[in-house]
C-alpha cells in the first residue's frame, strides 16, 4: 500500500494552481476544443471538477465518518456539468475550484485526524463496502486523470499538424 495522507494533500493542493497556471490566458481554441463529438473540452473538464468538489469527495467522506456503511452515497452525475452552458470565463472557473479545493482540504485534515478514520468504511451504490483511504486515494488519481486529459485533448489539437513526428510523440500514438 502507498497511500500516505500527507502526499496525498501535496497533489491535492497542487491540482488548482497546476490547472491555474497552465490555463489561464488561453484562446478560445485550447479551452474549446475536443478529441471526438461527444468527448470534453478542457472547460468542461474543469467545470466537472468543480462538481466534484460540491458533491462527491467531501460529502461521500463525511458520510462514511457519520453513518458508516449505514446509509449508501447518493448518487454522483459525473454529467451534471453538462447542463446548462456555463459563460463563465476559464479564470472565474479555475478560481471557484481553487476556492472550493482550499476549503475541503481543511475539512480533510480536520477529519482525518488520525489513521483509524482513514480506515472506515461507507457504502458506495456501485461498488458496495469502500474505505475513507480509498476514496480520498481516488479523488487524487481522478485530479491526475483528469489533468492528463486536458493535456491529451489539447495535443490531440495539432495531431495533424505535427506531421511525420506524430510517430515519435507518445501522447498523439492512440489512434481515434
């Protein structure tokens, strides 16, 4: 096992400003653009992580500190997002999520005080018996997935244009 609370809060910490820095000031073309009809542009994926912020990890940790295995999660849309159009620009976005991070990162620390809590478990809809550990485990792997979606998309973008080279440049091997 690798999970280990403080290294898990340095990515946490990190996602926001990474995502922050990296896309702030871009054109319309980076933020807009998609591998495929039907796929996420970078803006959607932010506004996604936004919804998780609100409505999966902290509230999913909080129910399995409170009611164990109880009571199941309620159900996470991971498309939620896609309701409604958002004309918010990319920086209003990145600074919610950064807003929203920072506060659920302060009730983590508060809650997992100790190893024991890290070891309790809920109920997940889907998977049944999960533990505190694994859920904040994933919540940092789907911050790593997520950033490396954005930077798939954005390649997949010059996939044409980069001509011969395509074949030595990894991000751009998977074939549509």
């Amino acid at each position: 096992m690798n999970f280990i609370m403080s290294e898990a809060i340095e990515v946490l910490e990190r996602t926001p400003q990474t995502l922050e820095l990296f896309l702030s000031g871009l054109s319309d073309g980076w933020l807009q653009c998609r591998e495929e009809e039907g796929t996420w542009n970078v803006s959607e994926v932010i506004e996604h992580l936004i919804e998780g912020e609100k409505n999966n990890w902290m509230p999913r940790l909080e129910l399995i500190l409170k009611e164990g295995e109880s009571q199941p999660f309620p159900p996470f849309d991971r498309y939620s997002h896609l309701r409604g159009k958002s004309e918010r620009s990319v920086e209003e976005k990145l600074r919610e999520f950064k807003m929203i991070r920072k506060l659920n990162i302060s009730k983590l620390q508060s809650l997992i005080n100790d190893k024991q809590n890290l070891e309790k478990t809920g109920s997940h809809p889907a998977f049944g018996v999960v533990k505190a550990r694994e859920l904040i485990s994933t919540w940092v792997v789907h911050d790593l997935t997520h950033m490396a979606q954005i930077v798939r998309v954005m390649a997949d973008r010059y996939r044409d244009d980069v001509g011969p080279w395509k074949e030595y440049l990894g991000i751009l091997k998977k074939e549509r």
